[in-house]
C-alpha cells in the first residue's frame, strides 16, 4: 500500500506525464499513420518516445476510441477508461444543467473527466473539483474544447473535508470504490450515503448523481429523485435537494424528447383489463422506476394488462415518449407450440421476444421459431388476466400518427389464440 507522500509523487508524476503528452501531439499523428499494424505502430512509438510516455498514449487514445458517438470532439479529449465508463452522457449532463442555471458559483464535485462540469460552467461560474489532480487537469483540459469560454475552475480537494453549508453542488460520488464493478449501494459510494444525506441536510441545494439501480427508495426525505431515461435506457437517477428541488418525491424524465412527469407514484391506481387492446405499450424504464406508470396511464387513459405486469394496453396510441407502441396481431395461450403453429403459415425474418416479469431466455425461444421472408415481429410474454400470455405483435413504422385505432378489442382465453 503506498503511503499519502507515495501517492502524492504518483499524481504529480501523472500530472507531468500528462502535460509531456500534451506537448507532444506528434505521437497521436503516428498512431493515426494508415498502413502500419497496431504492433508496428507500438514499435516505432517505443523507438522515439519513452515507454511511460507511450503507455499513458495508448491509454487515451483507446479511450478516446471508446469515447466515438458518447462525447463530442472524442479524438481531442483526455481521457481514462473508467472515467469514461463512469461519466454522464452527453444529453443528461445538459438536462440537468439547465436547473442550475439561476445559480452562482456551483461546485461540482468529484469531477471526473468533466462532462457534468462542462455543461454547468456553460451556464453559471462553477468549481470543478477532485481528489485526484490529474482529473482536475483532465476536466480543465476538456472543458477548453468542449466550452472555451465558461466560467470553470478547477480545484484539488477532499470533499469530505469541507463545509458546504450554504452552498449549491453537484455531485458525482465514486461507485466502484474498492473494486472494478460498480456497486448498487448507496453505502459503499465514496463519499458514502451518510454524507451524501448530511450534504443535503446543509447545502443549500443541489443534485447528486446516482445509479438508477441502487437503493435509494426512502434514502432521501425531503428531495427529489428523478429518473432519467436517453433513448430508451434508464441511465441515471438524480437526487434534487434543497432550493432545487422539486414538490414531489419522484419524477421521471425520457431524453432526448424531454418529457418530464413528477407527482406522487401513490396518487394513481390503473386499472387492469383482461382484454388486449389494438395496441401494447412498453413503457420507458424511467417511468417504471420511478414508480409514476401508473400516474403516467391514468394521465392517457391506459390500461394495464395484470397489476403484476408494467406492460399496458390501449386502441390508440398515446402522444408520449413514455410507452413504446406495438400493434396486436394476435393473442395466444403461453404455449410455444401453439405460437410456433400460428407462425408458421407466415414466418418472418427476425423476432424480438419481449419479457418482463415471466422468466424466459429470449434465446431459447427465437431459435424455435419458424423463419422465412416475413416482416419482422415482436413476441411479448406477459401476464394478462391473471394467466400468461403470448402476445405476437409488430413495431409501428416511424413517424406513424398518434390517433389512429385498429377496431375491436383482442379478448384474451386460456384455451385458444385469437388472431385480427
């Protein structure tokens, strides 16, 4: 184990390495030379520049591979691994800036690589800051390309030592704390949850960044916790306290459309219908983990198809980017014998099998499939009625209106399935 002087030579020394790197573009430019292997690439670099050097540029450059389609300006930024793995995407980071957008001097902590610095400082004055100096370097280096002229500062600090009492914050405690994998709970981030919940006890407001899977239910009274789903994927929850926060305990929001919900998930109660409806609604992840589907379907007058299931049902499709709508086709027992007949006088060329609740490997079941040239279709196994259910249904084209119905209702039996 090193002692505080060893690690602190080790940061320096990174931080040094780090700025040789960066005054010396001419290793990334052979690295890019076409032609040559990755393994002839590795020896010419070792022939001119330091094995150090070398290994702290492949490093980055991996990195910035990775970072292609994640972040902006990818091939420029200076990255880690981890820090990347770990950062904020891009359209979250901008979504939760705006409500810090009235502040000054926001203080966002354990900065990283500065995504969430970057979009704050593009706003209002903000102070980066972490415990590690060469992350500090990276967000300042980061935040020239992505947001030349913000108002950010970085700082070298222990958090855990200061006194934000009065202060406005942003948040990003360290989730693999003590291991490679990151951790769902909330005691084992560092900072902690006790200090998490004495920060939002003394700061005057702000957000800390959690994991959407973690056990937050009745960690945070008095705050806000937001689901944040990007395209479909629940990325991030966030803890709105204090000044920032918002009047309910939950909100769900789905990126990049930026339809928000926020209530009380216990003010609504759906409905459950024993009959499948023109269409079948997935609903995004950030609704069903905030708990607010039900407020969601009673906002649009769905149905769900059991009070076990979060799947719902309806003969025209809502204007949400909270559900994801399929049209019925059939309804059938849950029998791959009896889907496998149903298919096969019309097989199609891919299948999507859809489950939430009912234990199935989707694998198993596509290879049972008959295929031929049909279009393809989505298999839902679900419960509806109290009884499990296959639902074959197809996606709707893009760009399809919001209004329409295909007609009556598909009643759902235990003992046959019911094609349109």
């Amino acid at each position: 184990m090193n002692t505080s002087s060893d690690s602190t030579e080790l940061t320096d020394a990174e931080c040094e390495l780090l700025q040789r790197l960066r005054a010396t573009p001419e290793i990334f430019e052979l690295m890019t030379d076409g032609g040559a292997s990755e393994l002839a690439v590795q020896k010419i670099l070792r022939s001119r520049f330091d094995d150090d050097l070398v290994r702290m540029a492949l490093t980055v450059a991996d990195a910035r591979k990775k970072a292609r389609g994640q972040l902006p300006h990818a091939e420029r930024l200076w990255l880690t691994r981890v820090g990347l793995e770990q950062c904020t995407a891009w359209d979250v980071a901008q979504h939760k800036a705006r409500r810090f957008h009235e502040s000054v001097d926001v203080f966002d902590l354990c900065c990283g690589i500065g995504v969430d610095a970057s979009h704050l400082a593009a706003l209002t004055s903000t102070i980066a800051m972490d415990t590690l100096p060469a992350m500090c370097l990276r967000t300042a280096w980061n935040a020239e390309i992505w947001q030349p002229d913000s108002r950010l500062q970085t700082e070298c600090r222990d958090i855990t030592t200061v006194d934000w009492t009065g202060k406005i914050v942003h948040v990003d405690p360290d989730r693999r704390a003590g291991g490679d994998r990151p951790t769902k709970r909330l005691e084992l981030y560092q900072p902690d949850l006790t200090w998490m919940q004495n920060l939002n006890r003394t700061a005057a407001g702000g957000a800390i960044k959690i994991s959407p899977a973690s056990n937050f239910l009745q960690k945070f009274p008095g705050c806000e916790i937001e689901l944040i789903s990007l395209n479909g994927e629940c990325r991030e929850a966030t803890v709105w306290f204090g000044s920032l926060a918002g009047p309910h305990a939950f909100r769900a929001t789905s990126l990049p459309s930026g339809e928000s919900i926020s209530a009380d998930p216990l003010s609504a109660w759906t409905n459950t219908t024993e009959t499948v409806g023109a269409f079948l609604l997935d609903p995004d992840p950030a609704i069903v983990r905030s708990g607010l589907l039900d407020v969601m379907a009673e906002q649009y007058g769905l149905l769900r198809l059991d009070a076990e299931e979060e799947y719902l049902t309806t003969d025209s499709v809502p204007s949400t980017a909270f559900v994801t709508p399929f049209q019925v086709e059939c309804v059938l027992p849950y029998n791959l014998k009896d889907l496998k007949r149903y298919l096969r006088t019309a097989p199609s060329r891919h299948y999507e099998i859809k489950c939430r609740r009912i234990p199935t490997d989707a694998d198993v079941v596509r290879r049972q499939l008959p295929t031929g040239e049909g279009e393809p279709r989505v298999i839902v196994i679900a419960r509806c009625g109290k009884r499990s259910h296959i639902v074959v249904t197809r996606r709707l084209p893009s760009g399809i209106s919001c209004s329409f119905s295909l007609g009556e209702k598909v009643a759902v039996r235990p003992d046959e399935g019911l094609a349109r």
